[in-house]
C-alpha cells in the first residue's frame, strides 16, 4: 500500500524533532500528554525494527524525536510482545507517554494511560486445544537439526503463543546468525506452513516476526485488533510505519489494512526521516 502525501501546517521547525535529548535517559513518568497540533492524524508504530533494533532499547534521541512527533500528531505503539518487554525496550512506563499503547497486537490496550482491554489465548481455545499446539510443537523441534539450540522454544503470552526453534534464551550473536540460517532455509517459513495444515479446524493465524520466532494466535488476533480502539470519527488519518510489511510478516495486516496509511520502514533511522518529511 503506497503512502499518501498532503500539507500539513506545523508552528514548529521540523528540525527539532532532532534535537537530542539534554539527559541520558528518557522520563517517561514525568511526561504529561497534551492535545497535539494535528489530534486528528494518528501514526502507529510498531517496535522491533521501527523504533529500536530487534529487541533492543530504544535510544535517547529515539524517544526524544517521538516525543516531539506526539506534540504534532497523536501517536500510538502497537507491539507484538507483551506489556514487560515493551517496557524493557521503551522504558518502564511507556503506557502513560503517548495516548495510545498495544501490547500483544491489542490485545492488552491502553488509552490515555488507563486500561481497557486484556484478552487470553487460554480462555479462548482452551487448555485441550493449548495442549495440543505445544505438544505437537515440542515434538517438531525435537526432530529439526539446527546449528545450536538453546532454551524457551515456547513462550506464553496471554494473547498468543510466541514459538521460536533456536530458543529465545539465545545471545545477540547466536540471534543474528539464525537470522541467517533461516532465510537460507526457510525454517520458520516451512514450520508455519506445516502447522497451518495440522491445526486447519482452530483458526489460527501465523505471523513471522524479529530475527528468531513467529506467533501463533486466533484469527483476527494480529495488529489490526488494535484498530478497534482508535475510533474513525476521531481522525481524519491513520498511519502504521513497521518493518514486517511483507505478506506473512507480523506487520502486513494492519500495514495493508483500508483503514490505514501504511508505511515500510528499514530502521529507526528510516523511521525518523520518514516522519520528519510527512508531519
């Protein structure tokens, strides 16, 4: 889906949302959230490999800039993993820095720093039917030769499961040379495609995300859930920057949704300039 351009009219140089940050770290806390310039144009964000390197934390001058950003635009994050490691990665506190805040695509949502939602995957499959994928999945790793595998190959979110061959316990350089072995080898690509035909009756949707794991969840579980809580008479547009835009890629549906500007990035950097020129 292509961008779309139009004015927008700032009383602020664009230059400033550059500026780098006077401390070393972020006061999330202290933040106090006003009415932007332009409240009817909403951009949500997703995390990994928009506003920090795959699980990474975000810079000083990142957060800066989105700080700036928020005072022109309202913005939103939009995140795959759950609420603790968006914190780990944005900073303890990131629910009450912008209005809107998703972890687990939605499923556990925020506005305005208050709580709205907080769905499970148990509730809605049931532990038979959780049993059954984590079984069927501990048995199809055992069996995949990798070149190293360490530990958590099943991680349980309450609105997915997030399942990784190589183990999420694995280090920074163990992550980056999986990266490698599986876009050689399809490794994700062909367990995804195996567990489509073997679990067809449950409704299941399938996202690739990061460098090393992909998500398993209900249909209609992924990013665009979040969309029911920004609500279309209140903006004009909405606009979704992430890096996994591509079809199978954990950002692709809210990226492709009607709803939505969508807009692929390759880095925070990109993030930033990609901003800077629209708002």
């Amino acid at each position: 889906k292509q961008s779309t351009s139009r004015t927008i009219i700032v009383h602020q140089p664009l230059n400033a949302l550059s500026r780098p940050m006077s401390a070393a770290e972020p006061d999330n806390k202290k933040l106090k959230m006003s009415s932007p310039e332009n409240p009817r144009i909403i951009a949500l964000f997703d995390v990994d490999g928009t506003l920090t390197i795959p699980r990474g934390e975000v810079t000083p001058d990142m957060m800066n800039f989105m700080k700036e950003l928020s005072k022109k635009i309202t913005v939103g994050i939009v995140g795959g993993s759950d609420l603790p490691k968006q914190e780990e990665q944005l900073g303890e506190g990131i629910v009450k820095v912008f209005p809107y805040n998703f972890s687990q695509n939605g499923l556990v949502a925020y506005k305005n720093g208050e709580l709205l939602e907080s769905q499970t995957i148990a509730k809605f499959l049931g532990e038979d039917n959780i049993k059954r994928v984590v079984n069927w999945v501990l048995k199809y790793l055992s069996e995949l030769d990798l070149p190293v595998k360490r530990g958590t190959f099943i991680e349980f979110r309450s609105g997915m499961l997030n399942i990784s061959p190589i183990g999420r316990d694995c280090s920074r350089e163990e992550r980056n040379d999986y990266e490698k072995f599986d876009l050689e080898n399809n490794i994700r690509k062909n367990m995804v495609e195996a567990m489509r035909k073997e679990f067809a009756d449950l409704g299941l949707t399938y996202s690739i995300g990061g460098q090393i794991s992909f998500d398993c969840f209900p249909n209609g579980w992924d990013k665009t859930y979040a969309l029911k809580y920004v609500n279309p008479e209140d903006f004009d547009e909405v606009h979704f920057f992430g890096d996994k835009t591509f079809e199978g890629g954990n950002d692709f549906e809210i990226f492709s949704h009607e709803r939505t500007i969508g807009h692929t990035v390759t880095s925070p950097e990109d993030t930033k300039e990609q901003c800077a020129k629209l708002f």
